[in-house]
C-alpha cells in the first residue's frame, strides 16, 4: 500500500481561498504537524485518527479552529480516509515548510 498520505483537491474556491479535500493516511503513521490558519471540518469516512483534540473514527466530524496546529495520528490496522473543508491552505513545519515556502 501507499507509505505517505495524499490528497486530492476536488474544489478551489479561487475567491476565497477554500479548499475541498479527499485525503488519504496509511495507518499507524503521523501525518506531518500542520497550522490551519483559516480553520478545518474534517469528516472521517473510514477509518480513524487521534490528536490532541480527540480520537475521530468513521462518520465522526471534527472542527479545527482558526491557527489551530496538530499532527494526526492514524489508528493502527486501518488506513484512514477524510473528506476536509479547508478555509485557507495548510502551513506545515520543519522541511516541508521550508519547502513550502519556497514553492508559494
């Protein structure tokens, strides 16, 4: 199976900003620690993941709050599949947001 998480965007609103996401993450695996500096609605469509907010499984939601940070935890077993509302692009930390940086 896949060893890193992925997304797909199905939705750009080019005016605000937002973002409709379908992502992917394999289990028992971090997904990288990110800022949400306009906020995120998750929904779980299958499997699960923990953070410090919460464990969240299949046909749970969850809401992020503006500049709120974590890194996901994906449950053991399952991978993990979530349909996320974005009001602004993540920011992530470390290389990836160094890299990040560079390609905006």
């Amino acid at each position: 199976g896949t060893r890193d998480a992925s997304l797909a965007v199905l939705h750009r609103d080019v005016a605000s900003g937002s973002l409709l996401v379908l992502a992917h993450m394999p289990p028992d695996r971090h997904f990288p620690r990110h800022r949400h500096p306009g906020g995120e609605e998750v929904l779980v469509l299958q499997g699960g993941y923990e953070d410090q907010f919460g464990h969240f499984d299949a046909g749970e939601y969850a809401a992020y709050a503006p500049g709120s940070e974590h890194r996901p935890f994906v449950i053991p077993g399952v991978e993990c599949w979530v349909l996320a509302r974005l009001a602004s692009p993540v920011e992530f930390f470390g290389w990836r947001g160094a890299l990040q940086r560079l390609l905006i």
